[in-house]
C-alpha cells in the first residue's frame, strides 16, 4: 500500500491509520510496537507529485519516562545532556525518550546510538529551553510544559484529555526549531518536518517525528491527528508493560487490565470522533471547491448521504449478524438481544428484555455458576469468562441444549454495570468435526488395506539366503505411499528382488505401484535379463501414464553356489553390498526413470557373493532423509554399514531405522528397505 504525501485524502488517511494498528498487533512490548509503526510509515508514505517512493529519510516516536525507570545507558546519557554527575541531580525528572527508529542511515536503525537524542532530560519546564524543536513540539500540541515534566495520570483521568495538536514545519531549512541544520538537514535536503502526539492514561507523552526530503502540505499534516490516534492505539496495550523489548513481562493485574481496557475504549471513540471530523472536513472542502451553491449543495448531499449509508450498514451489520448477541446489566437482567438470538433462543425481544437471563438461555445445571461468576466479578473486578472465548452450553426456550461459543466484554458506559455477550451455535461444527475424525479414521484404514495388498505378505524363505525388510509411511500412513518392494521366484534356484518408488502418493500412486509390482512379475516369467524386464515396464506405464514415473531397481539372483547377482537400476538409489570384512560397495548401474520416454536404456551389472556378503536395497526416503545437519546422504550410510558388517539381515535393517529415527524426528518421505545376506555353509 501507498500513501501519497501530497494529497493524503481520506481514504488514504484511514487506510494509513488502520495500517498503523494492524502492523503493531503481534508486538510484544511498546518498543516492538513502535518500530513497526515507523517502519510502516516509512516504506508506505510516498511522493507520487515528485515520484519520490521514499521521502521519509527518518521516522521516530518518542515517550516519556521517569528517569529512574530508564536503563542504566539512557540514565548515563540523560546525565551527560544535562551536564550533571550524580544521578541525584535528575532524580524524579522526566525523559524525553526514544523508543523506534527508523532511517536511511543503518545508524538511524538502532535507538541507542543516536546519543544526543536517546534520552533527553526534561527535568523542569526551564530545562526544554535546552531543546528548541522540543519546546516547539509541545508548544504546537499543544501542551503546558508543566504536565510533561510531571505527568499525573490521576489527574487526566479526572479531566477531559485534551485534543492534541500537530507540529508542523513546512521549510525546515534555515528553521530555528530544527536543529543541527549543518550535520542533517541541509546534507539530507530534508524539506518538511511532522510531528503528532498523544498522551497515555498514566500522563505520559507519545509522539511521532517524521524528517521528510519533499514537502508536507498543511492539509496532508492536519490529517495526521488521525494517525496519532493510530500510534496510540498501537502503543496502548504495553502502558503496563513491558515498554522496552529488554523489559521482563509484566505480572498479571486485573485492575489494570480493566484500566487499560477502558482507555481503549475511549482512544477508540476519540478516533472515530476524529474519523468524523476528517469526513465533515473533506465534505467542507468539497463544498468550497463548487462552483455554485447548486454544486455546493449537491456535494454536502452526498457527504452526507455516505455518512448515513455507512451508519445504515453498520446497523445492518449487526441486524444480519449470524452470532446472537445479548446485552445484560448488573443484575443479569436482560437489556437488549439481536434477531439472530431471538431465531436462536425463541423468545422475541419483548419477552426477554427485564428478564433474567440465567432463567432464559443457561441450563439449570450452570446457572447457580454463571450467578456466582456475576457478584464475583462485580465484587472483584476478575471472571473466569471476561474478555475470552470459551466454549460451553445454552437452552432453547424448548428446553433443548446446544453447544455455543461465548465471549463476554464489559460495556464502558456511565451509571451500572453492562455486559455484551457474543454467542454462536457450534452444533454444526462439533459435527463436522465428528464427522472429519470418522472420515480420517476410515481413510486411514482404507489406506493401510491398500498399501498391504502393494507389498507382500511376508518374505518367502530362500535356501542359502537370510532376508528382512521394513516399511514406513509418511505420515502414519494415512495415505498410500509410492514405495514398494517384491521378493518372487522365477526358476529353480532362482530368483526376483524389486524394490521401487512410485511418484506421488495417494490413489494415482497406489495405482501405478500395483501396475509396477504385476507388470515386473509378469516380465520375469518371459524375460531373464533385468534391462529387459525394466524395458517392459517402462512401456506400460508410458502407454497407460505417461505423466507419471517411477524409479526401481531389479536384481536377478541365482542362489545356486557360487551365488551371483545380475542388477539394473531405472534411476534409483544404488543398493549397498557390504562384505563381511567391512568394506562397503555402492552396486551402481545407470539406468533411466521409467515411464516419461518411449524407450528404456539402461545397463546391468554382475556381482558374485561370497557367504556372509549383504545387499541393502533402499528407497531414497533415507539418504534424502532431513534433519537439523542437512541430508543424511549415502557417506554417512556408508560409514553406519561398515560398522555393522557381518551381522544378520534384521540387525543391519534395525541399525539403520535407529540412526535415521535419531537424525530426523519429522520425515517427509515414504521409506522401503530390503535386506538379503548370503547364508554361511
């Protein structure tokens, strides 16, 4: 988003100012909120008359402090300012502090290398003399340097706040409150200067300073109060702390929460009184611009046709609202409903308001808790139920219950005690979630059914050769997996190993695997060779999915002795042959993915075993397997290998599930293991 500088109209500026608190909502303390609040402005306000994307060469906000609660390096620089020694001096005084930063300069980044301007001394209203842009901020905000060197929230609290005003400097070259024209103004051209402010419930002051390179209208910086109010509203929240992201997290204080939640409450009205203002002022404008009263006339109507339509939508709103809604008092007497909850709950409005509403809406069994939670909270100022959303139970005027989820707020309105109450029927979601559980539940069975009929029922006993495999899905198997391996015979003393990957998952995967498993099974009875049998079936699934692939590796093993190993690889993994005395071989033979091509070209390669000798085929969900060191990867495999020669097909196999179970916690592929080891004589 973009905001001009030079026009700056209304809806850009409540764009602007509904930017400024959305980007502070997942800050953790004022200072974080703050800098997302300069950082924002500066990236977003532009120059489009100059085609400046950037005019704002820096963007501060600054609050007050006592000098006591600053940090150890801001009290040092607050007493070099003021030329002082002993802390004493500023004891009790009020700091001018900055709290975000952000400029063209990397320096301009950090609060606590700007030395002259981190924390300034404010230790009585003579004292602002000191700092001329300073004494002119207040000045034009129009605030008593009295009550910023001494804030008393106590005092403001009693009292109207007052409507802060804007500091402006529209030539800032060669301007007395400026400062430091020489070092910054004049080697940054910075032409315009704009500050607005606000001050928090406890007193304090927070304000804003943006040094821009092109000029600041007067009507762009008249516009600004209603971004104060934003910066405000941004800041608001961490008036109890923390403030600086250095601050332990503030101790839970109910009546201070309360407090903060009603100075919510009224910054929010004094924005949307701000809101209306700028739109009766834009309508003025509008007016003035007419050529004739007929124009004038015309252009009034239609402001104020926009403010009725926007206060009818809002009613609308809240009429369609799909939540009941309900309004209570102190006694737990009903005093307003909405027509969603009339629908709801059967009662019109005229028969639930005076009534109590425990007796309405609650079930018997939870209504001596809600009368409970009522007088606690009155007496307190705490409930369990206040400012969250829980889920719990309502009652038709039927007498049927149904499941809601509920979150209550108090209303800060004079005279007694108000409570809104939001409530929405979850039935249908606690069905639905019922129902999502079920269906996952039933998938996932139908998944592992599918998948076993993909793999062989056990492993066929081979004489002279010890086997074990293992097979894990992603994901718990929710869904089939693209993985498989086969171990059939095709002669006397002879015999197929296949192990494979099919791409994807799901039931497209499934089905290729079934396709791959038979299709191999079937060309082994015709063919001898591996290349061949790999050819076979790279034409089936090119004719019948040719957008699909597979990778595979086929292996011919005649068991008589000498036992030999014929092997072709359509571009899978290589097995690993470890040899009794450790030694550790990748069986590569190159070979192309089988399916995307017309033709499959590939070659075999021959191996003879001596007894003890292993061959581990493995799909690549375990060398590709991740984990906080990178890949697993085929060196560390190796080396895992070389430590387990000589023992049995289950122990190799349980050695490496280990180690990738102790390298990876979340895998993110299917793997497939087969292990076959040349039995001693």
């Amino acid at each position: 988003m973009a905001f001009d500088l030079s026009s700056f109209g209304l809806s850009e500026v409540l764009a602007c100012a509904s930017g400024v608190r959305k980007v502070a909502t997942q800050a953790r303390s004022m200072e974080e909120a703050a800098t997302s609040v300069v950082r924002f402005l500066r990236h977003n306000l532009v120059d489009q008359a100059r085609g400046d994307h950037q005019p704002i060469a820096l963007a501060r906000v600054y609050k007050t402090h006592p000098f006591e609660a600053l940090e150890p390096d801001l009290q040092a620089g607050a007493l070099e300012l003021a030329q002082a020694e002993d802390p004493d001096a500023l004891s009790g005084a009020t700091c001018l502090t900055l709290l975000a930063t952000s400029g063209l300069e990397p320096a301009w980044n950090d609060r606590r290398a700007s030395l002259r301007h981190r924390a300034l001394p404010l230790p009585s209203p003579a004292a602002m003399a000191r700092f001329p842009m300073v004494a002119q901020l207040l000045a034009d905000l129009g605030l008593e340097p009295g009550p910023v060197t001494a804030p008393d929230g106590s005092l403001l609290s009693r009292q109207e706040r007052p409507r802060l005003g804007i500091f402006h400097v529209a030539e800032a070259l060669g301007s007395p409150h400026v400062p430091d024209q020489d070092g910054f103004v004049v080697p940054y051209g910075i032409h315009s200067v704009l500050g607005c402010g606000s001050q928090l419930a406890d007193g304090s002051l927070i304000c804003l300073v943006l040094f821009s390179r092109s000029p600041i209208p007067s009507a762009t910086a008249e516009s600004f109060t209603t971004v104060a109010m934003a910066v405000k509203l941004a800041v608001l929240p961490f008036s109890c702390g923390p403030v600086f992201e250095s601050d332990p997290p503030a101790p839970r204080d109910p009546s201070l929460e309360i407090s903060l939640l009603r100075s919510e409450v009224a910054a929010l009205e004094e924005l949307l009184e701000i809101h209306r203002e700028v739109v009766v002022d834009q309508a003025v404008r509008l007016e003035q611009a007419a050529q004739s009263a007929e124009d004038r006339a015309e252009a009034l109507n239609r402001s104020r046709l926009a403010l009725d339509t926007e206060v009818a939508r809002k009613t609308a709103v809240l009429d369609a609202s799909l939540d009941s809604i309900i309004t209570i008092d102190h006694r737990g007497s009903v005093v307003e409903l909405n027509r969603a909850a009339e629908e709801t709950f059967g009662y019109s409005k005229e028969e639930a308001v005076g009534q109590e509403l425990a007796s309405l809406i609650i079930p018997p069994r939870l209504r001596a808790a809600h009368r409970a939670g009522l007088a606690r909270y009155l007496a307190t100022g705490q409930g369990r139920l206040v400012d969250r959303r829980v889920k719990t139970w309502a009652q038709r005027r039927d007498g049927t219950e149904f499941p809601v989820e509920l979150a209550i707020a108090p209303v800060d309105a004079p005279g007694p005690p108000l409570f809104t109450g939001h409530l929405r029927d979850i039935t249908a979601r606690r069905q639905a979630e019922a129902d999502l559980v079920a269906s996952r539940a039933r998938f996932a069975h139908t998944a592992r059914v599918l998948q076993e009929s993909l793999l062989p029922p056990g492993l066929p006993a081979i004489p002279r050769l010890e086997l074990a495999s293992a097979y894990r899905p992603v994901g718990g198997g929710e869904e089939p997996g693209g993985d498989f391996y086969d171990v059939f015979e095709t002669g006397r003393d002879d015999w197929a190993i296949v192990l494979g990957d099919v791409m994807g998952k799901g039931a497209e995967a499934a089905a290729i695997t079934a396709l791959a498993r038979y299709t191999v099974r079937a060309a082994a009875m015709r063919e001898r060779q591996p290349g061949a049998v790999l050819s076979m079936l790279n034409e089936a699934i090119n004719r019948q999915h040719p957008e699909r692939f597979c990778t595979l590796v086929y292996a011919r093993l005649q068991t008589r002795s000498p036992v030999r190993l014929t092997l072709a690889s359509g571009g899978h993994p290589p097995p690993m042959l470890i040899r009794p005395d450790g030694e550790v071989t990748p069986l590569l033979a190159k070979g192309m993915l089988l399916g995307p091509f017309g033709s499959w070209e590939g070659q075999s390669i021959k191996v003879q075993l001596e007894p003890g000798a292993l061959v581990l085929f493995y799909s690549d969900g375990l060398v590709e397997a991740r984990g906080q060191d990178g890949i697993f990867g085929a060196q560390r495999l190796t080396s895992l290998l070389s430590q387990v020669a000589g023992q049995d097909p289950h122990s190799v196999i349980g050695a490496v599930q280990a180690a990738l179970e102790a390298f990876s916690q979340a895998p993110s592929d299917d793997l497939a293991m087969l292990a076959v080891r040349v039995a001693h004589t």
